[in-house]
C-alpha cells in the first residue's frame, strides 16, 4: 500500500489564527471566530497535486515542506511518503485493519483504539490513482453548519439569571425569558471550538498505483512531440520521439490524464518530430509524415496497425503525403489534408479523393492568384489553404486560422461541412503575432487560438461562438501567465486545455483557465526562466 500523508495550515484572514486543514473539504471554520475559508479544487490541485503525480519520485520517509503564497493567504504544506499511522499514538495501521474499515467508513487502531474515518477520493484525485482518504477530521468532513459535537453547558442569563443552554452554535443565546442576548465568553467558547492541532492525513493510492510507484515505470518519457490528439473520454494519441529500451525513437502511444502509458509502439521509420496525427470518430488513428508516401491506420485501443493507405503515384488509394503540410479528420470520418500547393483535398477513410465539399467525385481546380488562397480571401467551398491552420472543433464545424499577419491581428474562419462560410473575423492582438498549431473549439463553439506574438511569447485566444468577441486566455509567464514554451494545444469538449512541448513539457489548464497541472520538466523549466529573469 502507497500512501502519502499531508499537514497543511494557514491564518485566518479576519482574526490571524491557526487554521488547521485536517481534511479535503471545500470550506474550513476558522475555530476562533467561525469564519468560512474556501478551499477550491484548483487550490486543492496547488497544494496537493504534484505530490500525488510524482509519489514514485519521493523516498519513504522523507518529509518536504513548501509555504505557498497566495490571495487568500499564505499555506504551509508539508508530505512524506509514508506508511499510515494512528493519529493518537502513532502505530502503523496495517493494510488489513484499512481494508477492514472500507464498509464503514471508520476503524479503530488497534493499538490504543483510537477511531479514524476513510473514505473515497473524490473524481479529481482518482484521475491520478488516489482512491481513498484517511484520518481525516470528522467534524471538518461534516462542515461548518454541522451541530457541535460537544453536550451542551448550562448557563445563567446575566439579566434574569434564567438557565440557558449554550450548545456552540452561535456566540449569541437569546434568553427564553427575557429575551437578552447573551455572549458566551471567551473560554466557553473555547470549550466548544477549541483550537485543532495541525494532524497529518493520507492519501491511499490503488493497487494499480502501488504496483507503477514501485517499480517507477509507466510515465511517458518523450523527447519530441510531433502532434497530439485528445479522444472524448480524455486519453491523449501521440507521435514523436519516445523513450523506448533506453533510446528514443520514433514512436506513437497513448497516455491517460495522468500522462501514464496506455501503450506505446516504437521503432517507426518516419522523423518523428514532423510526423502527424488524427482521430477518426471510428476509434483509429491516421498517422503519417511528409517524408513518406504511405498513411498508417491504428486502433486507438492497443496501437496495432489495421491498415495502410499508400500515397505512390498510380496506386489506389492515392492519399497524397509527400510534402503534405497538415490533416484533420472531419465529424464523418472523412479526411480533410492540406497537401502540397496548398491544395485543400478530401479523401474518404480508406483514402480514396472525393469532392472537397458535397458529394462525388473532386473537383477541377483551376489556377488561382495565390493571394486568394490565404484566409481572408478564402470564400465558399474553398479549394486552397494558403498560409492556415485548420481544425475540426467538437462543435462540429471546420476552422482555419491564419499563420501570419504583417498587422498586430489574428485572422479565423468558421466553416460548416458543406463549405458554407459561416463568418470570418479578424482581431486586434496589440502586437504582431503569429499562429501555431491548429484552432481548437469545445462542444459550445467557443474557439481557441494559439499564437506567437513578436517577443517570441506565447499566448492563447478565446473567441466567442459567433466570432464576434476575442480575449486573451493564457498568456506567458513573463505577461503574468501561466503559459510557459508548450507549443502543442488540444482542447477537450469541455474547454480543458492541454499544452505540450518537447522533453516531457506538459501544462493543463481547466475550463476556467486555473491551472490544474505542470509536469516536472515544465517546472524545471519555469525555475530556469525565473532564475534568468533574476539575474538580468
């Protein structure tokens, strides 16, 4: 069994107390003056989500204590990897006395008796394989408006000297008499809340877990990031350069939200770093680069290849890839690639070229100006992408965003499946930028836009669904972001964001923009960032 235990605390905003946060609960009373402090799940992320991410990189027993700064306050935080021990006298609990008080919800040590309360993680923390809680405090469990856990005192009204009973509910007891407030004082007060000493409590990792943090295995380990999708069940498809038997080589795997493989194949003979990727809604995934002439199909459940689709010129299918700069793949399983020339071709699932937009067989093209390829000048039923990224959102609709712009703007244009032009906006960034990576929307419609602006810093846009207002989401550090040199976006259908780089650099962002993971390679890379920043 894999455990974790944290002491965490802080001061009380109104009266500067000690609070102790014995337990992970969305609001905590202050015991001295009952204020509520609020406790978010993207604060509960910060205080306690990188220890349960890396549990396999901390040596038993080995305590690490960090003060985090923040606009509520400042916490102190303290974690060991460590077996879980009684609270009252510090016997270890055994696996067995644990398991034992599953159906419960409690136990007792079976030293000194002393009980304890375990129950389940809550959806969060079982993302990254935490599947139980123990020792925490009851009292804080049942929350703030709970009943005191104390009898109540008798008390004589100061007025009338009629008998009140005090429970600790409130500071002010009316008198039934003579209906006198009475203040309770400060040491019966005290009686009923009194001050709760800093209690360490644990985090139970599952069997599953246990078995990854002994052995230290299972998480990704890529040195460069070609292309990423995100499926609807929250699984990431990638292909680059992945650790595999202590090189790297060109590969493509799958990894859950924790960034742990779910399988991983290697040895592919394409560059990796400059490869591409996309989900069909079939459940497989089209995998090519430009260097090759042939597209590889995998099953998104174990990577195993289920076909080929050949790009050699007289071949059928005749999916062009040589020199081909960039593939989606639409709502109906059909592929959309911007091949060479800028030439914006469909091709069934098996490959086959049909019509661009409609229905049979493709189209003619006939020689256009170059400028009207780019996005502003592309009309209904495009035939050309110059100078665009496109991405198909979980809306369903089709966007192209302009990769450069002589002026402080960014260009998009929403497409429906038919080559509808449904609107096409520019927006005002304030300084020239330039695009990366594809256009992303959630299941609303609300898009999403990487750029590069002129300093070389990132930063993500958030366009409404009408295209119609922008604002900038995530900006870089150095503008007081959270964004650090991820150049590789996909955004889930509720808005969650996931930023990828090179040499395991990950972030992720919630709906909200509130950052809700940085890998270790990120942060080494902060840390570099702000120490450079220190010396200039």
């Amino acid at each position: 069994m894999v455990t974790l235990g944290f002491e965490i605390a802080t001061q009380c905003r109104a009266c500067g107390n000690l609070i102790a946060i014995n337990s992970l609960v969305p609001v905590v009373a202050c015991p001295t003056c009952l204020r509520p402090h609020e406790l978010r799940q993207d604060r509960w992320l910060m205080l306690i989500g990188d220890p349960v991410r890396d549990v396999a990189s901390y040596a038993p027993n080995t305590q690490q204590s960090t003060p985090f700064n923040t606009e509520d306050g400042t916490y102190q935080r303290s974690f060991r990897k460590a077996d879980a021990a009684c609270a009252r006298c510090q016997a270890p609990l055994s696996p067995q006395v644990v398991s034992g008080a599953w159906s419960r919800g409690s136990g007792a040590c079976g030293a000194c008796g002393a009980p304890f309360v375990l129950r389940a993680a809550p959806p969060f923390l079982q993302t990254f394989g935490v599947n139980a809680l123990l020792g925490e405090d009851p009292d804080q469990i049942a929350g703030p408006g709970s009943a005191a856990s104390r009898e109540p005192v008798p008390l004589s009204c100061s007025k009338c000297g009629g008998s009140l009973r005090a429970d600790g509910r409130s500071r002010l007891v009316r008198c039934q008499f003579c209906n006198q407030d009475q203040y309770l004082p400060d040491d019966l007060w005290r009686h009923f809340h009194p001050a709760k000493p800093v209690v360490r409590w644990y985090a139970l990792f599952s069997e599953q877990v246990a078995q990854a943090q002994v052995a230290t295995t299972g998480a990704a380990d890529w040195e460069e990031l070609g292309d990423v999708v995100l499926d609807a069940q929250g699984f990431l498809y990638c292909v680059g350069e992945h650790r595999s038997g202590g090189d790297y080589s060109s590969s493509v795997w799958c990894m859950g939200p924790d960034l742990r493989i779910r399988w991983l194949r290697s040895g592919f003979k394409f560059d990796g770093g400059d490869a591409h990727i996309s989900i069909f809604p079939s459940g497989h995934l089209l995998v090519w680069s430009p260097d090759k002439k042939v597209a590889l199909v995998l099953n998104c459940s174990d990577g195993n290849t289920v076909g080929k689709l050949s790009g050699n010129p007289g071949e059928m299918p005749a999916l062009e890839t040589a020199e081909a700069e960039q593939s989606v793949v639409d709502t109906d399983g059909t592929i959309l690639m911007v091949a060479s020339g800028s030439r914006l071709l469909r091709y069934t699932p098996m490959g086959q070229p049909i019509a661009t937009w409609g229905q049979g067989p493709r189209e003619p093209r006939a020689p256009e100006d170059e400028e009207a390829h780019v996005v502003s000048r592309m009309g209904k039923r495009p035939l050309y992408a110059m100078a665009a990224r496109m991405g198909v959102g979980w809306d369903g609709f089709l966007y192209f965003q302009g990769v450069y712009s002589t002026n402080p703007t960014f260009e998009l244009v929403k497409y429906d499946r038919n080559g509808n032009k449904l609107w096409f906006s520019e927006f005002a960034t304030g300084i020239e930028s330039w695009g990366r990576g594809r256009p992303c929307a959630d299941v609303q419609g609300c898009v999403f836009v990487f750029t590069m602006l002129d300093n070389d810093l990132p930063c993500i846009w958030r366009v409404d669904p009408r295209g119609k207002a922008c604002q900038p989401w995530l900006m870089h550090q150095q503008r007081g972001g959270a964004l650090g040199s991820e150049d590789k976006m996909v955004v889930a259908p509720n808005g969650m964001i996931w930023m990828f780089g090179s040499n395991g650099a990950a972030r992720c962002f919630g709906p909200d923009a509130r950052v809700i993971y940085i890998s270790p390679a990120s942060r080494g890379a902060d840390e570099a960032v702000r120490r450079e920043a220190d010396i200039e």
